[in-house]
C-alpha cells in the first residue's frame, strides 16, 4: 500500500512540473486585432 502511495505522490509531482513548464514555454499570447463597433446612443 505504500508503494502505491508513493507512486502517486511521484506522479503527481510530475505532473504539476510538467504543467508549470508548459505555463512558462507554451505560446500562450492571445491573438490580438483591431475591434471596430458601431455604438448607437440615445441623446434625445
């Protein structure tokens, strides 16, 4: 049981490592653009 426990322990150790190298080497840049909206008001 606990080799089990330990294995679990490793794995999730891993993965939170893999996910923080992901964050910090991923292009994660949004996709930017120019947005143009009428914008109708009422001034009466």
């Amino acid at each position: 049981m606990g080799r089990i426990i330990k294995a679990l322990v490793v794995l999730v150790i891993f993965g939170f490592i893999a996910l923080t190298g992901y964050a910090y080497l991923a292009d994660l840049a949004p996709n930017q653009g120019e947005v143009k909206k009428p914008v109708v008001l009422n001034a009466d």
